[in-house]
C-alpha cells in the first residue's frame, strides 16, 4: 500500500481532517481544529475499516503538520492519555515515537511533562497513575524515544527504596510491584539491550522478596487452604510469572505492539535520556496501597471447552486479568457499557473470556479489606453479562456457584457474606430457581458448618427481595428447616390478661398511644409505679422511669403498634424521641431499649437492623450499648448470624463517620482562623486589601455527606474560643471511638479465651466452627476498620493485646499490624 493511499485511508475513517490546514484560522476555527485533534487522539486504535498502524501513521502525519499551533495541547493531551487510558499503552507510546522520529525536539518535551506526571504522581501518593505512567515510560524505550540506559537507571533508583531503614514495607512492596509490572512490556528491550543491569535489577527484587516479611498473608486470604489453587501474595504471584517469562525469553501473547511496524523508522530517531528521578521521601502523611492474595478460582481443568486457561504463572494470565480490571474500572458506572466491553475484550480469541470475566469480577468482590466498588455493582453487571452471552455465562455462573459451595468450609467469613448477598440478588433476578436438591447434603451438617450457614443466610436475604411464602414455595420440603422464620412481630403483651409484670401499663400505654396521647403524658404515666391488673401497686414500689419492665412495656406497646411499615415505625419514634431519650438516660435504659426491641422483631433481621440504625442516628442509644448487647449473653444464639455483624458494622461506621465529620470541620475552622489573621494583619499595612477583606464573599466548602460533596458555610467569624470548643468536641469523639474499639476488642478476647479454656480443659480440638467463624469476625473488624483502628493500635496492645494473651489470638492481631508495616 503506498503512503498515499494509507493517508487515504485514515482520512475516510476520520473525516479528511488533514484539510483543515488550508483553511483560514479564525478563533472559533482554531476551536473546532483542537477539538477534533483532540476526537482523533481518543479515537486512535478503536474499531475502524483500517488497520491501527495505517490510523497511526495518518495521524501522526496530521498532528506534526500542526505541532506548532497546538503544541501545548497535543502534549497535554498524550501524557492525559498515557495516564488514563492504560489499555492503549503501546498504541499511544507508538504514536510519540512516531512524532520524535519526525521531530525529536516534541519528542523531548513530552519526554519532560511525562516524566513531570509521574513525579507529581509520587508526590500526591497517587499510586497507581504513578504505575500506569511508568509503565508508559518503559514502553517509549520500546519505540525508541527514551534510552535503555536510562530507563534501568530510573529502575535502579526506584528498587533503592527496597534498601530503606526505618519505612513501612508497604513502601518498599510499592516500588517493586511498579517495577516489576513493567517487565513484561520492556523486558525483552532490555534484555536485548542491557541485560547485564537488567539481571542486577532482577537480583536485588529477589534479595527484596526473600527476605521481607509476609506475616500478614494469612489475614487477607480467601481460602484456608491451597487446595486445589495455591493462594499466593501478589508479589509472590508476580514474581513467579516474570521468572517465568524471563524462561520464556521475555515472549508474550497478549501486549499488542504496533511499534514493531514501524521499527525500520523508529530505530533511526534519537533517543532522550530521562533526567536523575529521586523518589520522595517518605512521610507520616503517606498512605500507601495494602497488600493483597492473588484470587484463583480456575485452572486449564475447569474449562472443559474453547480455549485454555493460562497458567497461574503465566505472565499471559496477569495481563489479561488487569486488563479486564481496567475496562471494569472505566465503565463501572454503567452496568451495559461495562459488560459489552467485557465481552468485546480484544483478546477473547485467545482466553476462555467468560471464565477470565467471572474470576476477575469474584477477585473484586472479595478484594480484602473491601471491595473498590459497590457489591451491587458486580450482581448487575453479572446480568448484563448473561444477556449478551445467554449460551456461555449462565453455565458459567452455576458452574462458580457449585465450586465456591464446594469449598465453602475454607472460605474467609468476608467473602462468605459478599457470597451470600451475591447469591441472594441473582437469585431474585432470575425468578429464584436453583436446584436445591443437589445441595441437600448440607442438611445433615452441624448447623454451624459453613454449608447449611450458606443456604440459611442466602434465603433469609433473599426473602429481603422477595416475600416469606415465596421463599417457603422455591425450596423443597426438605429444607424447611433453613428456611428464616415468618417476619411478623413477636408482641408478648398481645394477651390483655396475662400474668406479665407490665402487662397492665402495657395496655394502658396502647390505649393512650392509639388516642394520641402526647410525649409528655406517656413519661408521666411511665413515672407512676407499676400496677398489676386488679389496680394493685406492684412491690416494691418504683416510681422511677428507668425500670426495665416499664423501659419494656414501652418500646414493645410503641414499636408494636408502629410494626406496618418502616415509615410507621419512624414516624413514632420521632414523635416519641423524648420518651425514648428520658428512658436510654443511662447504659443499662439503653441495654433494655435493644434486649425489647430485639425480642419483639426477632424475626424480622431486617426491621431489627433498620430499627437499630434509626436509633443510632437519633441518639437514642450509643455506639458503645449496642456493641455491649451484641457480645451479651442474650445474643449468644444470634451471635453467628450474618445481621448481627451488618449492625456491628454500620455501628462502627456510624462513629467512624462522626469522628471523620468532625475532624474535617475542625481543620477548616482552623484554616478559617489563620486566614482570618493574615488578612488582619494585613489590614495594618494597606486599605486598600482591607476593603478586599470588607467585600469577600462568604467562603463555601464542601463536606461528605453519603458519599457526595455536599456544600457546607463556613462562618466568617472564628474564633480562637469556638475552635477549642472544637477540639474539646472532637476529643471526646474520639475518646468515644476509642471506647467502641475496646469494648469489641475485648468483648472478642473474652469469649474467644474462655472458649480456648474450655476446650483445654475439656481435652478437645479447640478449631471449631464457632471458633473458625469469630476468629474471622475478629480478623473482618480489624480490616473493615483497619484506618480507624491503626489510629490506637498503641492502645489497644498496651491494654488488650498484651504478650501474656493466648498466642491464637494475639496473632491476629500482629498480623493486622503487619498489614501497614
């Protein structure tokens, strides 16, 4: 094909925009120009008629054409794309190669403002974009536009910090996975070129790995065990697959490479060595990227037809997954955009796609400490993706579902919730069939194994979705047993003559309540001792308003008569708030407020938890109380239910939330107050900048409100008195926080100790369910939380993790410590 014709080309897929030059350049038409430059540079390597190398000749002909009137805006816009769109690496590091072989000056000056991104990357703690951009670097070695010599030395600077005293390993990991995530895109390059320096970077990673600690592989594992797929560390994992690839020559399949094409042009252009790049320090204020378990669900037996599964070693298998993680992270928000990217992954024709998707998807859902995205998020792209592949993916899908039941009695309890929710909203998004049957075998379990635990959890959340009599008709006969119970209030003083202790103000309160008796009324009535049903004082007499039977009497009659909907329910609390307030004055009101709430929806999981969560946020009851009710031994049958640990979570939150809020507005008030005294100070000097002062408009910032900026006034007059009021505020935040770690640190301590006793003393295995299930609530509270409890670590080793704790549980602990060392 001549050069004329490729030109030909490109202009009949892009629009014949190389005409532009001869027009007149007016304002708006240098306007239009950039915008299509700039609809031509995102477009470049997308499906069109003509090959990629023909797009990318074409348009590194328009853009050297026009280098000079938009220079600053073709930079700009290749070093925005080499950062954000990290799937066309190689067609855009190609592109630049393509441009300095015409004019290296260019080439020289977007070498600067990458090499200027990935430094302000490092600085911002932008860890990933500062990867991505590395990884670019490496591949403009490739295309000739950086040198070899200079790119291994950038190398061998960033591995120095693998040689640092005194800095969290999480730092030193960081540096090593950067480095070595760019090996299979240059490696074969430096291998060619610079291999003695390539080996010596090789030597001092593995020096690195063999000797850092891993103490905290454990605590973020999926599985229990290695069987049948070794769980190994993400380090560990990739390193195999480079040793691996350095077997195989530094060859792989997957990395497209258009550079190739072009190689009799490129290796003729002059080549920039990159400048001395110094990582930055490390401060106090970094907060680096926590370590993972690599998720393997699948091997080449798994998939019976079609392509094989690469190897966990292959490097093939580490491109393939990270690109598919990043068509998810560009199109998250859009459930069908994402899952036609998915299924339109440029390599389908070379992997299993399907189990590829389904594996990477799982990896996200149960990525430790959280998931990145909502759960929900990964249920419905799942759906999109059944739709587009109706033959494969539903196969698929059942196919993981078996195996992940199969091997459930290993999986760590964070992944076995997400499953369970998983499940419970596929379920209802496809009419709730399943063939129960073949799973039958978990009825003759102990109904703490983790199988009957699945099954049980799975039906009481979808009845959420659903209703009770449609869960009772979708499972056999046989499963009764798991079924949840009918969610209907359990309302003990139903029985008007029943011989309970508050039966009579029970009645009462209800025939007040149903007449719209107001707040004040009913705490006068709660104020009157207690009578029996023939009008008797009951003795000894009380006229308290805290009694447990009369705190009893109220929360049931109010809740019960509330019990149609959630909206009835918050609407009488709200009314009765002072009622509920005057009742929960002390820690034990409080206890009593839970213990009768939870007796009367004890059926319901849902209203319970939603009931809990309204209280919590009317301050009804505290933190603290509903952290004592869950570890008391009224909650012992509970214990093990998956709702349980929903509102120990969002309890937690809650506080984590407040504590967060406050901070935040304290960090404000204090900028508020030095900016406040600069321009004072200035005001002295100049009139001018006082009449400035005089006329500046009211400050607006922003606070999070329920994941969302939300605009916040920030009062022009602070003083130094309402900022210590501030502080004394937040301290006692944060000593109430302090407070909730300890009570559940303890709380976890005690029960897993006397366990650990009994079981001594009794001469039996102490690794029960009970225990394998707590000790992973114990290890979930650690991660779900790990930013707020890192803050006391101190503490909570000083006073609860001491050395004399049995060593089970201490090691949980030293291995959270691990997590951030």
């Amino acid at each position: 094909m001549s050069r004329r014709r490729v030109h030909d080309s490109y202009e009949d897929v892009y629009g014949a925009d190389r005409g532009y030059k001869k027009r007149r350049r007016g304002g708006s038409e240098s306007n239009d120009l950039e915008d299509r430059l700039e609809s031509l540079v995102l477009k470049v390597g997308e499906n069109t008629t003509s090959t990629i190398e023909s797009n990318l000749e074409g348009l590194a002909s328009v853009l050297d054409g026009d280098i000079q009137n938009f220079k600053k805006k073709v930079l700009k816009l290749l070093v925005e794309c080499a950062v954000n769109m990290p799937e066309k690496c190689t067609i855009y590091s190609t592109l630049v190669g393509l441009l300095n072989a015409k004019n290296y000056n260019f080439g020289g000056e977007f070498v600067e403002n990458i090499v200027r991104s990935f430094k302000d990357s490092l600085k911002n703690n932008s860890w990933n974009e500062a990867r991505v951009v590395l990884r670019f670097i490496g591949d403009l070695v490739n295309c000739h536009v950086v040198s070899a010599s200079s790119f291994v030395q950038l190398m061998g600077s960033l591995l120095d910090v693998t040689k640092e005293d005194g800095v969290p390993n999480v730092r030193k990991d960081w540096y090593c996975y950067a480095v070595m995530s760019c090996l299979p895109w240059v490696g074969r390059e430096l291998y060619e070129k610079r291999e003695s320096p390539l080996e010596m970077l090789l030597t001092t990673i593995e020096v690195y790995l063999n000797k850092r600690p891993k103490k905290h592989v454990n605590m973020l594992r999926i599985w229990s065990t290695d069987v049948p797929h070794p769980q190994e560390e993400y380090l560990e994992c990739l390193w195999n697959q480079i040793k691996k690839l350095k077997h195989d020559s530094w060859t792989e399949t997957i990395i497209p490479r258009p550079y190739l094409t072009f190689d009799n042009v490129l290796c003729e252009a002059l080549q920039h060595n990159l400048p001395p790049i110094v990582p930055p320090p490390h401060h106090n204020a970094c907060v680096y990227p926590m370590p993972w378990v690599v998720y393997r669900m699948f091997d080449y037996t798994d998939v019976t037809d079609g392509h094989i599964m690469p190897g966990a070693h292959s490097i093939e298998r580490f491109l393939v997954e990270e690109h598919l993680q990043q068509i998810i992270d560009m199109s998250c928000k859009n459930r069908k955009e994402c899952a036609t990217n998915l299924m339109n992954f440029v390599h389908k024709n070379k992997v299993p796609l399907e189990y590829c998707i389904v594996e990477v998807i799982f990896s996200l859902m149960f990525h430790q400490p959280k998931p990145k995205y909502l759960e929900v998020m990964f249920g419905s792209v799942f759906i999109e993706l059944s739709k587009l592949s109706t033959n494969t993916m539903p196969l698929v899908l059942a196919q993981t579902t078996e195996i992940l039941y199969s091997r459930i009695e290993s999986m760590h309890v964070c992944a076995f919730d997400r499953f369970v929710s998983w499940f419970a909203y596929h379920l209802s998004n496809f009419k709730f069939s399943w063939s129960w049957q073949e799973w039958a075998d978990c009825l003759a379990l102990d109904p703490e194994h983790p199988k009957p635990k699945f099954v049980r959890e799975v039906l009481q959340k979808a009845m959420r979705l659903s209703f009770y009599e449609r869960m009772r008709d979708i499972v056999p006969p046989d499963f009764e047993p798991l079924l949840p119970e009918k969610p209907e209030p359990k309302f003990k003083y139903a029985i008007e003559k029943s011989t309970l202790p508050g039966q009579f103000l029970s009645n009462t309160l209800l025939t007040k309540i149903r007449n719209k008796t107001t707040p004040e009324d009913i705490i006068e009535i709660l104020k009157e001792p207690l009578m029996s049903e023939n009008g008797e004082i009951m003795e000894p007499a009380d006229i308290g308003i805290s009694n447990p039977t009369k705190v009893d009497a109220f929360v049931q009659t109010l809740l019960f008569i509330a019990s149609k909907s959630f909206s009835h329910a918050f609407a009488a609390i709200t009314k009765f708030i002072s009622v509920f307030k005057a009742l929960g004055e002390t820690d034990d009101g409080q206890l009593q407020i839970l213990r009768s709430t939870f007796e009367l929806w004890s059926a319901d999981q849902q209203m319970l938890t939603v009931l809990i969560d309204k209280m919590l946020k009317t301050q009804i009851i505290e933190c603290s109380s509903v952290a004592n009710w869950i570890f008391s031994k009224d909650m012992i049958p509970e214990f093990t239910k998956l709702y349980i640990w929903e509102i120990l979570s969002l309890t937690i939150n809650k506080m984590s939330r407040h504590v967060d809020r406050l901070t935040r507005e304290l960090n404000e008030a204090r900028e508020k107050l030095r900016t406040t005294a600069a321009i004072s100070n200035s005001s002295d000097d100049s009139d001018t900048e006082t009449e400035k002062a005089e006329v500046k408009p009211r400050q607006l910032t922003t606070t999070t409100f329920g994941g969302q900026g939300v605009p916040m006034d920030v009062d022009d007059n602070v003083t130094e008195e309402m900022v210590e009021r501030m502080e004394e505020k937040l301290e006692m935040a944060q000593a109430d926080q302090k407070n909730l770690f300890l009570i559940v640190f303890q709380r976890f301590i005690m029960i897993l100790s006397e366990h650990l006793v009994k079981c001594d003393t009794d001469d039996r295995p102490f690794d029960t369910y009970w225990y394998k299930y707590t000790v992973g609530r114990l290890q979930q509270v650690f991660l779900a939380h790990h930013e707020q409890v890192q803050k006391y670590s101190s503490t909570l080793e000083g006073l609860l993790f001491t050395q004399d704790l049995d060593i089970h549980i201490l090691e949980v602990f030293h291995q959270f410590l691990a997590l951030r060392s």
